[in-house]
C-alpha cells in the first residue's frame, strides 16, 4: 500500500474510531467534563476535522487500478442505490433512533413505512451505498473508503440498539421486538408511496450529480 493509501486509511480510520468513542465509551465522561452543550461543540470539531481529513485524503489519492465489475456491477450498484435513498427518504419521520422528545412515543407506536423493513432504515441506507460501491470494484481508494462508511454505519447500528435500549428501556425493548435489524425485504413495496417517490427522486438526482461531480454516469444515466 503506498503512502496516500495509507494516509487514507489512517483518515477514515481516525472518523469512524471519533464517532464510535464519542457516541458510546467517551460519551458519559465527555458530557460530564464538558456539558451537554461542550460536548455536542467538541463532537461537531472532531467530526467535521476528520471528515476534512477523509476528503483531502480521497482527493489527493490517485489509486484507479481495479478492474472493475462491468455492466452487471452497475446494474447490482444502482438497484443497491434506489433500495438506500428509498429507506433514507422514509427515515426522517416516526423515527425513535433520532434525538427527538417524541421518541419513546415513536418507539411505542406501530411500525409503518420504511420501519417495517428495518428499524434502522438511515443506517442500512449507508450500508447500502457504500455496498454499491464496493460492488463497482472501481479503486482501492473507493474500496477503502466504502468499507469504512459501511462499517460505521452497520456496527454504529448495532451499537446504537444498546445504547437506546439502556436510555428507552421497556419501550426500546419493546420497538425492537416488533422491527428487525436485518432488512425485511419482503416489506419492501409495503413502505408507502411517500418514500419510494421521494426515494426515486433522490436516486435520479444524486447519480445525476455523480456525473456532474465525478465525471462519471451512475444509475440510470448511464444507459440513457
């Protein structure tokens, strides 16, 4: 691996490790020190930092020498794509993994929209974009990076049922009992016309932007 390979790594290594510390074993000690208010400053610092870190490490990277997968990878990478903005567009609302007054009411109600699919919709959301993109097999750089954003989000997940689950208690215990972590794709077409126009929308959009930003057609784009 050369040295901006390995600067890379060091880079998403550094902004997924901040979020796993400061959302879980650091969190309790931080608030403590600094107060809730110095620790969502603090939070937002190291955040931002590592993520602009991340970035001029992906940029100044130059690492396109994987195969790639073909037309069928672009197939599997945009189908992966529409499914994430789809569970994205439904997350926002009746969501009690969101730092809102609301959630333990949330937590309580019956599952509908993207929730019965999972109750992590904004989660497997990353999960499944950055899945897309390791399908792609484009770059080691891609793939680094990719990995790192799924990690995050797919391990943050599983961290984040503990953490609500000590914070909710019964009505956490409760939510989960009636979701899943896993994708139900079963539930999928049952999610609501809501998310899947607006999923569709952001999917057209966003791979739209992708040739515009990166110069390369993603999604449907590529074959019109």
């Amino acid at each position: 691996m050369d040295g901006d390979l390995i600067t890379l790594a060091a880079a998403n290594a550094a902004f997924v490790g901040s979020h796993f510390a400061m959302s879980h074993p650091l969190r309790a000690p931080m608030v403590k020190a600094l107060g809730a208010g110095g620790f969502t400053l603090a939070y937002t610092v190291v955040s931002f930092a590592t993520l602009g870190w991340l970035a001029h490490a992906f940029t100044n990277s130059d690492s396109l020498d994987l195969p790639g997968s073909g037309e069928a990878g672009w197939i599997i990478a945009s189908v992966l794509t529409w499914l994430a903005m789809v569970l994205l567009a439904g997350s926002f609302v009746g969501n009690p993994a969101l730092p809102t007054p609301m959630a333990e009411a949330q937590a309580r109600a019956e599952p509908k929209g993207v929730f019965r699919v999972t109750r992590h919709p904004m989660m497997w959301a990353i999960g499944l974009w950055a899945l897309s993109h390791m399908v792609l097999f484009w770059s080691t750089r891609t793939m680094i990076t990719a990995f790192a954003m799924g990690t995050l989000a797919l391990v943050g997940a599983r961290l984040q049922d503990g953490k609500k689950s000590a914070l909710m208690g019964e009505a956490w215990a409760e939510w989960s009992s009636r979701t899943s972590y896993w994708p139900r794709w079963g539930q999928f077409l049952s999610v609501g016309a809501v998310p899947l126009v607006a999923g569709t929308v952001l999917w057209l959009v966003g791979s739209w932007i992708h040739l515009w930003h990166a110069g390369i057609p993603a999604g449907v784009w590529r074959w019109l």
